[in-house]
C-alpha cells in the first residue's frame, strides 16, 4: 500500500516549494541566464558599451587551440582528482571506522581542512613545495629529484593534483564514513563465519553497499573539481607553465577577470555548464545503473 | 532603555552632528594596492592632507594587488559606486585610457578646479607615459619605478670578480653568472622578477627597438607587435641555453621570486628599483644595483628605461566638489619637498624635475646610489619612438601569453624564433579583441 499525504488544495505544496524554489530561481536561473546573454555580447570591461554579437564569441573560443587544450588539462586534472580524492578518503574512512583509540581525534583532523578556503589551501602547497624554500621541495633536492614546478609540467600539475585533493579529502570522508556506519554489522558478521577475510568482506560486501553514497561522491566531486578548483590553480600555479594546468574554469575565471572580456568568458562558462550537465546526466544514465540502492 | 536616557542620546548625538566640522566634509575615496612600509606612506600622505584643511577627508583603502585593485574598481564602477581615485598599475594604462566616461582626465579636472597644473613640471618620462599624443595628462602618476640589476657583492668577492665593478652587457653577465655557479651559487646564476616587463617591455626599449608598431600602440590601438625581432630571438636562445645549466633559472611571471635574491640564493637578479626596502630589510649581505644590461653589437643601446609603478586614475560620474577636492589633492602631493621625501623613503622616483634637483643637491645620492640608478637609466638619452613609452590594451593578459610561450621556450619544447612568433601572433589576437571592444 502506498503512503500519501493528500493536501485538500494547491496552496499549501505550493508554499512548501516556494522556497526552495525562489532560492533555486535566484542563484541559479538567473546568474546562469544572465551567462547565456552575455555570452552573446560583446562589452568593454567598464561596460559603457554593449552589443548584440550573436555567436561571435563562442567562434573566437572554438578557433583558439588553447581552448581545447584547456579541455584536455581539465580532463587530465579532473579524473586525477576524482579518483585520488575518493580513493584516499574511503581508505581513511575505512580506518577511521574501525574500534581505536582516539578516534574521534582523528576524525576531527581529517575532516578539518575542509573548512580551509581554496586559495589558502594553494597558498600552503606552495610554500612547502616552493623550489627554492619550501621544506618538502629541500628533502625532494636531497633525493637528487630537481623539483620546478615554474617550469616542468608534470611537477605542476602534481602539485595541483595535491592541493585540490587534500582540500576534497575531508568532504568524501564525512560522506564515506557515515556511509560505512551504516552498513549493518550483522552482514559482515555473517560474512566473517563463513569465513570471508577483511579484503573480500570489503569488495563484496562494503563497498557495493557503498556504492550510492560513491555515486554521490563521484558527481560531487567531478563538479568541485569543474567549478570549485579556480582559487587553487590561481594561487598555486596561475595556469602555468605554458598552460599546462589552465583548466576550463580558470580559463573563465582568468579571460573575465584579468582579460576583462566578459562576453568571451561568459561563452566558455556556458559551454562548461553545458558540459558538467551532460555529464552529470551521463553519470546518472549509465553509472547509476550499477548502484544498488 | 528609559524615555529619559533614549531622548538624551538623541539631543547628545544631535549636539555632536551639529558640532562636528565632519558633516560639512566631503570624503574623497582613494582605493590603493601599497603593502608594508608603502602602505604606511600611503596613509600618512591621506592623514597630512586631512590635517592640512578642513573642506575634504581622503579616505584610503587597500583593495589587494594591483590586478584586485583594478578589478575592484571596475566592478564598482559597473554597480554604480566606484572611489574617486584608483591606483591603477601601468600595465592598465591603455585599458583605462580607452574606458571613456569611465575616466575623468587629470588635465580636464585640474583646470575646471582652478587648480594651477603645468605639465612641463613633471619628468618627461613619467608624465609622457601618462598623457596623450597632444601632451594631455590622463592620469596623475604616483608610484613610478625602473628595472635595475641587484647584484650580491660578497658573492662577486667569493668569485674573485671587482664588486665595485658590476658587468655592463649581457655577455658579461652571463659570464660573471657562471664565476658565480663555481663559487658556491650552483643552483642560481643569475634571475629575474617579471620575466615580460624585464626580458621583453624593458629590453626592448633599453636597446631602442619597437616593441610594437604605432610607437609601441601610444599612436593607436591598431597597433601590432615586433618582438620576434633578431635581438629579441637572440635574447631568448641565450637564456633557454643558460636554463639548462641554471646559469639563468627562471623566477616565474610576478616577482614572488625575488626571495632568492634576498635570500643569497641568486646572486643576480633584475627587478624594479621598489625592491630596494625590501632589499635593505632582508639581505644579510652587502649589495648594490646597477643599470640593466644590453647587448654591445645593438646600435644605439642602451637607450632609455620606461616606467614600472602605477598612476592614480580619476572615475568619472562625480560631483564638481567632489573633483576640487581631488584637484586639490593632486596639488597637495606635487609639492617639491613632499615629493622628495616621498623618493627617499619609498625608493619609488620622484614625478617633478623640481624634486629630483632637489635630492640631487642635497647630496643625498653619494651616500645612496642606488636611489638614482633607475632615474639615470630613464633618462639616459632622450626618448625614441621606440622608448617613449607602450600602451597596450589589455596587457595583463598579453604577458600571461608571453609568459606561457617563453615556458615553452626556456623548457625546450619550442625554438626561440617559434616561441617569439607565436608570442606575437597570440598578442596581436589579443590587440584585436581590445580594439573590436574598444572601437564599437
């Protein structure tokens, strides 16, 4: 039999959504409509003149290489995010889970730099990995590694992966944890008489009743990475070296604040918003599938 | 809270309102991106000028770096309350000039204020690199600085090279750079701070060759640039060459690399004349500065520097009071003696002739030379087409694409003939952007 509440008039569910809905409708719909109308103008950046431009901008965009190679640094940068980020942080919640003392300590410390701003968190990665002062690049020289990561890509980007993940691990930890508790003892319990180890009480067990809060993590976290990781590239390596790690939103972020060209940033933030919402649904089309809920 | 004490609040607050010269004072709002000691000399000069008459309160506020500064006051402006007076860095001159009703020009306000203004007081290349092709001053300059070498003398003396006798040309930097990798300095030969403004802006016009057609874009936005020229390749293929034995290590863009100079780590390093507080705060070594380098086979080199520093800038949409009172205030900061004791305790230039003479009778540059280093240097010779001066629109993104091409350059990953190419093919998209938003 199914549960219903039946309300006697459109007034009261109306009220109930409206304000989710306003809230929804201001910081949403408009900001991002408002994106779409820009990117068919072309202004100054004091915006004493505007006009109408039609697609003009999003043809300057495609005919940039830069552009699509900023595609592919994203990609790089947020597959390298997604996946170190859910995996460190379901490790630590895995440990975290467990009967120890102090716990809750632990707990606290790992779920602490969540609360740290991104361009804080950048600014700390770059001092211990500064080349020249920074504590971890010294025992990295010691090693006889040449840490540079004003000139050498791949040393940048990590640097970057580093930063963004440490700055998402706390996020995923909640979620992980909370998820892990759960998940009732009795099953694994009943898993551990029938003699299963911890490795395979873990994959057959754990993780697929993980698998929503997982889901959950995965299209967060591709969104962080998508839109939330500006502040970090910003102060860590500003898109460099040779714009090995300019990623699409840095690159709105940069072409509208530096650039001063709103017009053209507002086409690429509404390309990537077309992106992340293809997929998100892709996400949820064909990898929604195998969670079980 | 009583009737009693609720009413005699009000008559008390009425009491002070009406006997407060502060509600006839018209405030002047000064946003600002000076840090430290410069900070300092930002509020006193605020805090002398309020003491000095009653009409008009400056109030300055610091609005982050440069860049935060600018934008800061360009989305005030887009909502309706920009400051009357914006620090705007040099780099943003060209977009400020082309920002029409945005802008009031200083010459328009000076004279409709009343205020006496004779442009001819200012040091040509100062005043020049603010005003238009007619002469009329735009904005009024403010902090102004050159790029100098600062050299480490107990380094030169660890490598047996004179201290007192610093490398003139690029040649014998680069030799003294390697003396200095044998002599304790492996890792650092010899660096700079803003890789564009040092390697491209400045060594273009210290060898007297255009950075960009239109006398480096003052005579029009369509202007295009030059600076895959062969001294310019040169240049590069020398630095990518010394990259790989870190005879020359790269900085990175800004000059957040300028610690490896204070630090003893470089004992070269090429950035703006302002470093010097930082430099006397910091190095726990003897130290001096001394011209920038040039190539000896370029005809006519060195010519002249151009400035670093900023210039402050007046919105446009304010009441007439409102601009007497900035008219004022620019007066106020002209003043001979104020504008001397401003060179000597912030290192950045004085901007009047008057001033400089001033410094330069007292004797005060025997004792410390290398005050006057970047002010010999921008007025070595009198300036060219090519030296007096660039104006860019949007530039800060034009040195972020130069930065990136000369990553790829210094790393290998393009020749320098191809790395300068695309600098300039890239740039001049960007100039053309400028020009479409600027030209409609």
């Amino acid at each position: 039999m199914e549960k219903r509440t039946v309300f006697s008039s459109y007034a009261i569910p109306a009220a109930l959504l409206l304000p989710q809905l306003l809230i929804t409708i201001v910081f949403f719909y408009l900001p991002a409509g408002q994106a779409v109308w820009q990117s068919f103008q072309l202004e100054d950046a004091f915006g004493t003149s505007t006009q109408f431009v039609g697609f003009e901008n999003y043809q300057i965009l495609f005919s940039k290489p830069e552009y699509f190679k900023a595609m592919g640094v994203t990609l790089i940068f947020s597959s390298a995010v997604a996946f170190m980020s859910l995996s460190i942080s379901l490790l630590l919640a895995v440990m975290a889970n467990k009967h120890i003392a102090g716990a809750g300590a632990y707990k606290t410390l790992l779920i602490w730099p969540y609360a740290v701003a991104p361009a804080v968190a950048g600014v700390l990665w770059l001092f211990m990995f500064q080349p020249s002062l920074g504590m971890v690049s010294g025992v990295l020289k010691t090693w006889g590694i040449d840490w540079n990561p004003l000139l050498n890509s791949n040393h940048a980007m990590i640097l970057l992966v580093m930063a963004a993940t440490w700055k998402q691990i706390s996020y995923n930890f909640l979620f992980f944890l909370a998820g892990l508790q759960s998940i009732p003892h009795s099953l694994i319990e009943a898993a551990s008489i029938d003699g299963a180890r911890p490795a395979r009480r873990f994959w057959s067990i754990v993780f697929p009743l993980l698998s929503p809060t997982t889901f959950f993590l995965l299209v967060v976290n591709i969104t962080y990475v998508f839109f939330d990781t500006f502040g970090i590239i910003d102060a860590v390596t500003g898109g460099g070296p040779a714009g090995s790690t300019t990623t699409l939103v840095f690159k709105v972020y940069h072409d509208g604040k530096s650039g001063g060209d709103l017009g053209l940033s507002a086409a690429q933030s509404v390309i990537l918003m077309i992106l992340v919402v293809g997929l998100t649904a892709i996400q949820f089309k064909y990898i929604e599938r195998k969670v079980s809920y | 809270m009583s009737i009693f004490s609720k009413t005699a609040l009000m008559a008390a607050t009425a009491l002070t309102l009406a006997a407060s010269p502060a509600l006839a004072q018209v405030e002047i709002q000064w946003w600002h991106a000076m840090t430290g000691a410069n900070n300092d000399v930002v509020n006193k000069l605020a805090a002398d000028f309020n003491a000095s008459q009653k009409e008009y309160k400056v109030v300055a506020t610091y609005k982050g770096s440069y860049a935060d500064t600018m934008n800061a006051g360009i989305a005030a402006f887009r909502a309706g309350n920009a400051p009357h007076i914006m620090q705007v860095f040099e780099v943003g001159t060209a977009s400020m000039m082309a920002a029409g009703k945005a802008i009031k020009p200083v010459h328009e306000l000076m004279k409709e204020a009343g205020e006496k203004f004779d442009p001819a007081a200012y040091l040509p290349s100062v005043a020049g690199y603010y005003s238009t092709v007619k002469g009329e001053m735009l904005s009024f300059p403010f902090n102004s600085s050159s790029t100098v070498m600062w050299y480490n003398k107990d380094a030169f003396k660890k490598a047996g090279l004179n201290p007192d006798a610093p490398p003139k040309t690029w040649p014998e930097v680069f030799d003294h750079a390697k003396k200095l990798q044998g002599a304790g300095y492996a890792s650092c030969g010899f660096s700079t701070a803003w890789i564009t403004w040092v390697n491209i802006e400045q060594f273009s016009v210290w060898h007297n060759i255009p950075i960009g057609t239109k006398a480096n874009g003052i005579d029009g936005f369509d202007t295009e640039f030059k600076i895959n020229s062969p001294v310019h390749v040169k240049h590069w293929a020398n630095l990518a060459e010394l990259q790989k034995t870190k005879t020359f290590d790269y900085s990175g863009r800004t000059n957040t690399g300028e610690g490896r100079f204070t630090s003893g780590e470089c004992p070269i390093f090429l950035t703006s004349s302002a470093f010097l507080g930082n430099v006397k705060a910091n190095a726990k070594f003897d130290w001096a500065n001394a011209p920038m380098p040039y190539y000896p086979d370029v005809a006519g080199a060195p010519q002249n520097s151009t400035l670093g520093g900023a210039s402050l800038w007046v919105m446009g949409g304010k009441a007439a009071n409102d601009y007497k009172g900035v008219a004022k205030f620019f007066t106020f900061l002209s003043d001979t003696d104020r504008q001397a004791k401003l060179h000597t305790d912030s290192g950045y230039l004085p901007i009047t002739t008057a001033a400089y003479n001033k410094v330069k009778a007292s004797g005060y540059y025997k004792d410390n030379p290398y005050n006057e280093t970047p002010l010999k240097e921008l007025t070595n010779k009198p300036p060219t087409e090519n030296s007096r001066g660039l104006r860019f629109g949007n530039l800060v993104q034009i040195r972020d694409i130069w930065a990136e091409e000369i990553e790829e350059i210094l790393t290998g990953k393009k020749t320098p003939q191809a790395g300068a190419d695309a600098m300039v093919s890239r740039g001049n998209a960007v100039l053309r952007q400028f020009e479409r938003t600027v030209s409609r």
